[in-house]
C-alpha cells in the first residue's frame, strides 16, 4: 500500500457497485442469451437506451452497465435473475473475495445503503485483474470479437480514463449521497518494469483530479530501491 486513509472506513461506493453485479451475471447466465426489457427497468439513467419487451443479449447488457453505467440494464438483469436472488449473491460474492465490510442492497449502487472500503475494494480490484480482467476489459470498451458478435450499441463510454493507454480498467460512480466516486487500475512504471497499481476514491468532490494526483504521486515517489 502506496497510500491510505480511512482504509476501513463504510461509505456509498454508488455506480462500482455495477462491477459486483457483472460478476454475478457472468456466474450465473450464459451470456450470449437473449433476453426481454421488463417494464421496472425504464429507471433514470444517464443514457437511456432500452424499450419495454426489447430483446437483447446479456452481453450488451453488460456492456451498457460498465461502459455507459447503465441504470436500465442492471435493473434488467437483476429482474432475469431475480431481483432478490441478485442482491444475495452479489453479498456472498463480496464476501467469497474477502470483502468482509461490504453491503448490496440493489444492482446499480442507486442507494446509499450500498457500501464498502478502501480495503474491500482493493480485494475487488486484485480479483478482478486476476480473475475477471474479461470484466475490465469491457470498462475500456474492448471486446474480444473473435469469441462474441459486435456490440449492438455505439456506446459512450462514463469511464473515466478508459482511453489512456495506462487505464487497466475500472468503474466510477456519482450519486448526491455517495459524491463521486472510482476505482481504478493503472499500469504504473517501476525503473524497468510495469506494475499494476489499484487507486480507490471515495466521497470525493473531483474524483478524476483525486485519481490523478495519487497516480502521480505514486509514479513519483515510489521506485526500486537499487542494491
């Protein structure tokens, strides 16, 4: 750990909320299905996309909730799944990562009874690279389209970074309640090598300008010490 502060401490996490509830859709759906827009999905969202008995893929599906953080979409996959059923196991995939401190309690992180910390959400970010860099990925807008049709959206991508060329991949998040709010993984250069590196902010009132000056301070501060 480069840096910390209340690293244990509960707060809103808003939108990251949307990279549990990819996880749990990829656990439990065969993406390439198709599936029907019921009517409690038409919610406020950023970008609305969808229309009520709309057929599309759980992939596009995913691809709106990470991409565009699409509101529409996690309420559609949740109603799939089962709105109940979605919120129980996005709680026990939390904790089957080691993230002991987190609370879900809806799919989008509208409410602001959907929390974590610093600490758990550095165990969702090391899980993710390492496990789930597929979820990552699609953050950036990259999909492997050898394996899966082309996106049925031009989406416009609410990430964040996703075109540097440094960005791994992540999620950010905005609500009253919750400010803003990121997590976020960069490739950040050591002497030689390339490491991957988790920044994590929350409650923020300028989360790209937060996330910005802990990379830099990262990069400038921290390097191998020679022998």
């Amino acid at each position: 750990v480069f840096l910390e502060k209340n690293r244990a401490q509960a707060m809103p996490i808003a939108s990251i909320t949307k990279l549990i509830t990819s996880l749990v859709v990829l656990d439990h759906t065969n993406i390439e299905r198709f599936v029907s827009v019921p009517s409690e999905a038409l919610v406020f969202t950023s970008v609305p996309r969808l229309r009520v008995s709309q057929k599309i893929s759980i992939l596009d599906l995913l691809s709106l909730l990470l991409i565009e953080s699409s509101n529409e979409a996690g309420i559609t996959l949740a109603t799939y799944l089962g709105p109940e059923k979605t919120i129980g196991w996005m709680n026990y995939q939390a904790k089957s990562i080691g993230m002991e401190n987190t609370n879900f309690v809806d799919p989008n992180g509208s409410l602001l009874e959907n929390v974590s910390t610093p600490l758990d959400l550095y165990q969702l970010a090391k899980y993710l690279y390492f496990n789930r860099s597929f979820v990552l990925n699609i953050t950036k807008g990259i999909f492997d389209n050898d394996s899966y049709k082309e996106p049925a959206f031009n989406f416009k991508n609410s990430n964040l970074f996703y075109d540097d060329k440094n960005f791994v991949g992540g999620k950010m998040g905005i609500t009253t309640g919750s400010r803003e709010t990121m997590l976020a993984i960069f490739n950040i250069p050591f002497d030689e090598e390339i490491r991957p590196v988790a920044f994590i902010a929350l409650r923020s009132k300028d989360v790209y300008t937060d996330i910005i000056k802990m990379v830099e301070f990262v990069k400038n501060y921290y390097q191998f010490a020679n022998e």
